[in-house]
C-alpha cells in the first residue's frame, strides 16, 4: 500500500532505476519518440531507440539529457513520469521519496530542473546527490573513512573525476566529454577519411564492438576489424568499408587525452595524505566508458597509479542510489542539522 523509495540514475545515455528492495529493475536508453505536428509521446526508452534516425519526418526520436543536464525539461519529465508508471512504485494515498544524481558541478538552476521535473512526474521528496559519490559507493568503496577513494565515472555526457574522504568529495572536475563524444569523433573520422556518412547508431556500434583507447602494439593481423555500411558522400549509394581498431584509436586520441587529463588536474588538487592512499588503493572506473577497451590501461599508465573497473561499471550509480536510500532518514538529518 505504501509507496516504494526509488533512486534515479538520470544519464544523458540511459535511465536506470533502483526500487528500494528490488533492485534494479529498469534500464532503458534516454530516448523519447514525438509527433512534431500534436506533441504527443509515441515511444519511450528502448523503443524510441530503435527509431533513431530512422523516422519520417513528422516523428522526432529526442534525447532530452545533453552533457548530464536537462536540455528540454518537458520530454525529460513526460520520460520520467513514464517510467515511474511503468514500474507501479506509487502507494494507494502515498508518492514514492526519489534520490536523483546529478554532475558534480553543474549549476543551482540546473539542479532545480531536475528537481522539478522528478517531482512533477511522481515524487513526494526529491533528494539530489553527486554522481561519482554515488558511483563510488556503487563500486564498493568505503568512503565514509578518512582515507582517499578517488573515482572516474565515464557516463554518455560527462566524465567525473573525484577523490573522496570521510563520505564527501574533497577534489573534483566534471567534464563534458565522455562516451556520446567518443559517438562523434568516429562518426567525423570516418566521414572524413572515407567520405561516407553514417549514424550515430552505427558510430555507437564502432565503439563498443571495436573500439580501444590503447594500442598495446599488437601484430597488424591480430587488429579487430569490422565492415560498416554507409551512404557515400560522392555517389549517393550506399556503400561498405573496412575498418580497424588501430584507426578507431587514433580517432579517439584526442578526446581521451581531455579525459586523462582532468584525472591529473584532480590529483594535483587532492591533499599528499589522500594521494598516498589512492597510490595503495588504485583508482576505480564505473560508468559505461570504463568498459572501453583500454581505458585502465591508459590511465595507468598516465596516472602512475593502480587502475581497476568495478564490477558492472554501467550499474554503479544505480546501485549506490539503491545502497543510499537504505539510509535516507540518516541522509535526510544529517543534511537538516
């Protein structure tokens, strides 16, 4: 009869929700389906993806989140309320309390967006927490000791870089580059090295399927190739080409260096006590960047210092909304006192 506490992790790629004593029990892209003449909401999450770039043109396929903020509040509130209906979490006369994250540095009136847009689609209290603090207690760190944990939490949007002691951050930078940039950089390499234009969808796949921020000068006939099809900027007709995973890291050199760092910016920032700690413990990677083949290496070997990915990075975030709403009271006092 009672409403269920529920934790959000909003991505600018994909929404994943945690109901408290459940689990995780949505994950679904941050995808909304519109009728650009009426307004309406024709398909959410995974099956508004699949429309992606393939739609007529009165349907739009949106993604409301850009750079881990609200970019159009209103279909980022229709997909949230959606959501919160589909998994029934509301009691007969009560509304389920809702733990949403955010970016560690965006702005007041950025939070105030996403608090609102979570209250209008179906929550009693909205409390907003900090991505990598989240992402941190998701991967199994201690950070409520005085000791330093520090975490990089690659999502589609943004890349937060934190080190955190005593249950807070101490140093931190959040960047708009993360894997949605990743999308487009193979996307410009590929347009102007073969001058075929392909979509985002298929940029996407390059990544996951090839992809690789490290060579570890492996011989050429061992490289991972992959045929991809395209329309050719010259003739018009679609047309097939082979590519690599050597070429694949060179198109993303650039934008992991960005990631790389803000990494170093955050450790010449972090107290000399709490870098001795993080040299014993390692960095944790979450968020579904830590899965890009190479990415610990790199870093790695750019840090100097221990680099591990947690377990099921993807899931981190909502699996500490989950950890933390066991705790909320304790949360919800100690914000208050």
């Amino acid at each position: 009869m009672f409403a269920k506490d529920i934790g959000i992790d909003l991505g600018t790629a994909n929404v994943l929700i945690h109901v408290k004593g459940k689990g995780i029990v949505l994950n679904e892209p941050s995808v909304v389906a519109l009728d650009k003449n009426t307004g309406k909401v024709l398909a959410v999450g995974e099956e508004a993806r699949r429309m992606v770039g393939r739609t007529p043109g009165n349907i739009v396929a949106i993604r409301p989140l850009k750079d881990g903020v609200i970019a159009d509040f209103d279909v980022t509130e229709a997909m949230l309320k959606h959501f919160i209906n589909k998994l029934n979490v509301k009691g007969f006369l009560s509304k389920p309390r809702i733990l949403i994250c955010c970016p560690t540095n965006i702005t007041s009136v950025e939070q105030k967006a996403i608090r609102e847009a979570a209250e209008k689609s179906g929550g009693k209290k909205v409390y907003l927490e900090e991505e990598p603090k989240v992402a941190a207690i998701g991967a199994g760190m201690d950070i409520f000791n005085p000791t330093g944990n520090m975490v990089v939490d690659i999502g589609g949007g943004t890349t937060d870089v934190a080190v955190l002691s005593m249950g807070d951050i101490v140093t931190s930078q959040s960047i708009k580059m993360a894997g949605d940039k990743f999308d487009h950089e193979i996307l410009n390499y590929i347009k102007k090295q073969y001058k075929l234009l392909i979509g985002e969808r298929t940029a996407e796949d390059i990544k996951v399927t090839i992809g690789t921020v490290f060579s570890d000068n492996r011989d050429e006939e061992e490289l991972n190739e992959m045929n991809i099809r395209g329309r050719d900027m010259v003739s018009g007709l679609p047309r097939t080409i082979t590519i690599n995973s050597k070429e694949i890291e060179g198109a993303l050199r650039e934008s992991v260096s960005v990631i790389v760092q803000a990494a170093k910016n955050v450790l010449e920032k972090t107290p000399p006590e709490l870098s001795a700690d993080i040299i014993d413990r390692g960095v944790i990677l979450t968020g579904g960047g830590a899965l890009l083949h190479g990415m610990d290496q790199l870093l790695a070997e750019e840090l100097k210092v221990p680099v591990l990915v947690a377990e099921n990075p993807m899931d981190c975030v909502a699996v500490g909304t989950g950890l933390m709403l066991e705790n909320i009271d304790k949360i919800s006092r100690r914000r208050i006192s």
